[in-house]
C-alpha cells in the first residue's frame, strides 16, 4: 500500500491519525535531535526489503 491508500483506509473507517515526517534517522540518539510532536511517547516503523520481489 501506498501513503494514499493508508490515509483512504483509515479515513474510510473514520480513524483518527496523524503524519508527521522528519528525515531519515536510525538510532534513539538520533531521534533525540529531532523535534517531534508527543515527545513522550515513542514509535518506530520497520522497513524490510525483499530483493527479489521488493519493498514488502
């Protein structure tokens, strides 16, 4: 799915959400730099990529 998709999805099923983008970081120390909404609670997304088939 793409970002689009998610947003139809969740708006389709009256889900509240919110999207806050940031650059690239890879580590809590990192995150520490940034500065984001509800700093005291954290989330993380985890990526993994399939070569043959791509992102999955």
């Amino acid at each position: 799915m793409n970002k689009q998709e998610i947003s139809s999805l969740l708006e389709d099923g009256q889900i509240w959400y919110e999207v806050t983008e940031h650059e690239a970081v890879y580590n809590m120390a990192e995150v520490a730099r940034i500065q984001l909404p509800y700093s005291e609670v954290n989330a993380k997304n985890l990526f993994a990529r399939n070569d043959k088939s791509g992102w999955t």
